[in-house]
C-alpha cells in the first residue's frame, strides 16, 4: 500500500467514521471575542480545516471557566455560549459535513495568567504557585467539565477531547509531584480519581452512543515528578501510570486517545519539537506504540509531532528525504502499528488543506510548515496565532508584537 492510499483509508471511531487519517491538533489562535465566543477570524480557521478535508478536527483548547485561563482571548463553554457555538459549528459543517469535529475540553489551573485571570494550583511547583485548590473547588471543577460536555453535545460537536496533557489541571492532577494527602492527591488510586470519575459523569450526563470522548495525553512531561515519572522528586521516564490511565479510560468508554508528551511551560522542546532538535520528535512515535501495545485493537491512537518530518528538509541524519517526509514516515508509522492517525498542529497551520491537495493529487502544491516557531512567539504574548511564514496577516501580526512587546526567545519560555 502506498502512503496516498494509507492516509487516505477511513477509520472507525467509536460508532463514527472518520474519512482519512489526518487529525487537526488543537492549536489556541487567541482570537475569539470578548465574551469567550468564536470570531469571525475563527470561524473562517475552522471553515478552512473543514475545507482542507483532514479526518478529525478539533477545536483549540476551549475552557469550562473564565475565571482561571491561561488566554486573554480564549474560548469559553459556558451556558451562554452555548447558542453562539452552535452556530459556529454549523458554519464549520455547511463548509464540509464529512470530517468529525470535536472540542479540546480544557481548565488552565497553575498556568492560569494572574494578570487577567485567578491561578490555582493543586500543590505549588517551583515559578507557578497559585491559590492551593480545595477538594470542594476540584468538585466544582468537575461539574464545570460535565457542563461544558454537555453543551459541546447540544452545540452539535461530534465528541470531546478531555485535556490531560501539556502541564494544564487534567495533567496537574495526575502527577507524582501531586503527593498531598488529599482526596485527589498522594496515591495513584486518589490522583486518576479526577479524570476516572470525570468520564463516568460525562458518560452518564450525555447518554449518546455516538458523541466520542477521549484525551489528549502527556505520556511523560520531562521534569521531576511530571506525569510518566516514577517518583514525585524524580524525572526518570515510567509509562506505569500513563499506561494505567490509558486502560483505566478505556474502561470507562474511551474511544480515541492523542499521544503527546511534554509540558509547554516547562519542557517546551519536548512538546513541540523544534527544528535543531528533530529527532526529539521520533520520542512520540516511542510513547504512542508503548502505548497502544495495552490498548484495545479498535482503541484509535493518534500520534503526534509529525509537522517537523516537512518534505524531507528536516535536519535528520542517517535518512533519507524521501523516507524521512511527513507523509511517507506518516503512514510508514500506520503500516506497522504505531498509530492509527497521524496529528497535525503546526502544519495545520501552514497548509489546512494538506490532505485535499494529497486526495486531488496535488501534492507538489502543499505548504510544508518550517518549524520557525513565530506561531508559538505570538501564543506567549497573547496575539492573535496564524502561520507567518506563508499568511501575510500573521507576518504583519507578528511584526507589530515584537515592536509593542518586544522580541521573545522561545526557547527560554
């Protein structure tokens, strides 16, 4: 099988078929309005994605409270949005019916930004603090995220995608570090508590066969007592309790997982691996087959930091171009079952139509992302985000924020 077709193959998710094998990762643009609703700059992203023809998109991180975010301009899911997001995603699906279309459910906790929102914390890490969370307020965080199901539902998404990744509270939690001697805290039993008995709750509160639920997840963050680590002091890499959840979620009606790794804030080379450091990205394909290997064969994994593989130029050793580029090693890793889909977030920014042009045979035509990382300098100073390279708006963006806040290394955030 070549890789056109292996891509192109449809998959089952749930009791929902997705088209092909692309995914459009979650990617915070900061340009919703005032009140947390879509703009029209929003609307016209996700009409584009829809266009673009990828399997499965999901909205940017949408957050179930305004009180504690880590965007100024960001997404909310609340009840009074919910009429505006309704009309938004029928925009979306008028401008292409057939890829499946979920939301990235999410609470900022420690990386709530204090200048214009409250943090929290469920134990202070070194830089962040925050106002220690009670067990009556993770209480009514959970029933934030239950309500914020339930109208992704009503709104007319095709799922959820329930954030435990990239340092945000659903990966808080979940923590060694996180060793208070709380309810949702110390022992492995107490930490998975939080996101066990959040499915449970959505499950029941929405009672819809078809809408899927699954999570985007960290399989190791990088740093002493991270997610995936084997103690709360250490950064030694053990996938025992990334691999527990996993099964642990399945069980409660998983259909789909996103493998990712990495914490932004702090290990951010690892999250989004950038172009000095290419082969940081094969790190990913190793934490989705470890796995994927203990889960269900109709369990969908998603891998994730195929952008920097490009067209080949990408700076790795020992390979050749042709076998290296995105698209061949894309479906390379879905040939031998290392995952089921293959994720784009920065090249979904550079091209939202890779996977039409790849359909329409024009695959000379597609826009492969540079790894320049400007999109990520504009996310950390609150601008709005869009690819500088190939979208003049974001060129023009980009220019005015380094003149008003000056230029930011990203490799120090």
């Amino acid at each position: 099988m070549n890789y056109q077709e292996t891509l192109l193959n449809p998959i089952k998710i749930g009791n929902r078929i997705a088209p092909n094998r692309f995914f459009i990762q979650a990617m915070e643009c900061n340009d919703e309005d005032e009140t947390g609703n879509p703009s029209e700059l929003t609307i016209e992203r996700y009409e584009n994605l829809a266009r673009g023809e990828s399997g499965l998109i999901s909205l940017e991180a949408i957050s179930v409270t305004r009180e504690s975010r880590s965007r100024d301009n960001q997404l909310t899911i609340m009840p009074q949005n919910e009429k505006p997001l309704t009309e938004f995603v029928k925009r979306v699906k008028a401008a292409n019916p057939k890829p499946l279309f979920i939301f990235q459910l999410t609470h900022s906790g420690e990386l709530s930004n204090p200048a214009f929102s409250r943090r929290v914390t469920v134990k202070p890490l070194h830089g962040y603090g925050g106002d220690v969370l009670s067990e009556e307020e993770v209480d009514k965080i959970m029933d934030d995220f239950v309500l914020g199901a339930k109208i992704a539902h009503a709104a007319g998404a095709d799922g959820i995608d329930m954030k435990l990744c990239h340092g945000y509270f659903g990966s808080q939690i979940l923590r060694p570090y996180n060793d208070r001697k709380w309810k949702y805290g110390g022992s492995w039993e107490n930490r998975s508590r939080f996101a066990f008995d959040l499915y449970e709750r959505i499950s029941a509160a929405v009672n819809d066969k078809n809408f899927l639920i699954g999570s985007k997840v960290s399989a190791w963050e990088g740093f002493p007592g991270g997610f995936g680590t084997d103690a709360p002091d250490s950064p030694i890499i053990d996938l025992t309790e990334p691999i527990a959840l996993l099964k642990g979620l399945e069980e409660r009606g998983a259909q789909y997982f996103i493998q990712s790794a990495g914490s932004p804030s702090i290990t951010i080379s690892l999250t989004q691996v950038d172009k000095h450091i290419p082969y940081y990205a094969y790190l990913h394909q190793y934490f989705a087959k470890m796995l994927k290997e203990h889960l269900k064969p109709e369990t969908v994994m998603i891998g994730s930091n195929f952008s920097p593989f490009r067209n080949g130029k990408n700076g790795l050793c020992g390979v050749t171009p042709e076998q290296s580029n995105l698209l061949n090693y894309g479906a390379q890793c879905i040939e031998r079952g290392v995952v089921d889909m293959v994720a784009l977030g920065r090249q979904s920014f550079a091209d939202p139509f890779l996977a039409k042009k790849l359909r329409e045979g024009k695959e000379g035509e597609i826009k492969y992302c540079t790894v320049c990382d400007n999109c990520l300098e504009l996310l950390i100073q609150q601008s709005k985000v869009g690819c500088c390279t190939y979208d003049k708006r974001y060129t023009e963006e980009l220019v005015q924020t380094r003149k008003e806040k000056g230029r930011l290394k990203v490799s120090h955030t």
